[in-house]
C-alpha cells in the first residue's frame, strides 16, 4: 500500500467512525494515530459482538438466545 493509499484509508476509516473531514486535515500525526488506534478498538469490540451473536444464534438453545436478547437490550437502555 503506497503512501496515497494509507492517508486515503486512514482518512475513509476516521470518517467512517463519524469524523468530520476538514476536522481530520488539521490532526496533528499524533492525534491521528490516536483516533486510528481507538478506531481499531472500537471495530475488534464490534466485530467480537458479532461472532457472540452468531454463535449463539447457531449453535445454542432457546434459554441462551433469550439470555443473549436480555443482555442486549439491557446494554442498550445504558
């Protein structure tokens, strides 16, 4: 991935996580770095979510969907 290449993914990436672009063109590279690293976080948490859903949507029971629909629906009224 060329230099062009990485500043198009980082800044795709960044406005995708809701920044504003011309917020993002006056980040210093420390910044950058810094909203790229929680971007990564936020996008492993999602994506673990994710595979917790499927599983239990695929291999388990009633009782741990239903479990798994309490959690999330309480996770969501914080």
């Amino acid at each position: 991935m060329g230099n062009a290449d990485a500043w198009s993914y980082a800044l795709q990436r960044l406005i995708g996580a809701g920044h504003r672009y011309g917020d993002i063109l006056h980040y210093t590279l420390q910044q950058m770095n810094v909203f790229l690293a929680a971007v990564d976080r936020q996008e492993s948490q999602r994506l673990a979510h994710l595979l917790t859903v499927i599983a239990i949507g695929s291999q388990g029971d009633g009782r741990a969907v239903a479990k798994l629909l309490k959690e999330l629906q309480c996770s969501n009224s914080r």
